[in-house]
C-alpha cells in the first residue's frame, strides 16, 4: 500500500511540476509578445515551432 501512495505521490509531484513548466512557458511567450518580439524570434528563444507558440499565445 505504501509504494502505490507513494507512486501516485511521484506522478502527481512530476504532473504539477510540468503544468507549472507550460504555464510559465505560456507568461513568457506573451509577456515576449507584448514587448514586440516577432513569433519567430519568441520561437527561437524557448526552442519551439512558430506554430506551438502562436497555439500557447492564444491559452
């Protein structure tokens, strides 16, 4: 019982940690665009494609 608690402990640490990774991706992406920085340069700067920061802008 206490490693399937402690699994679903780990999973669910890993899950938020990686919501908290996209949400902050997502304030950068936008505080980038109201600075005026092109989608191209935003997608060179956090290593995405033009099209996944034009999606994350828009969350």
């Amino acid at each position: 019982m206490c490693d399937i608690m402690e699994r679903l402990m780990r999973e669910n640490n890993e899950q938020s940690y990686e919501k908290g990774r996209q949400e902050e991706k997502i304030s950068m992406i936008k505080n980038a665009i109201a600075k005026g920085y092109t989608y191209n340069d935003i997608a060179e700067f956090v290593n995405l494609s033009v099209e996944e920061v034009k999606g994350l802008a828009n969350a």
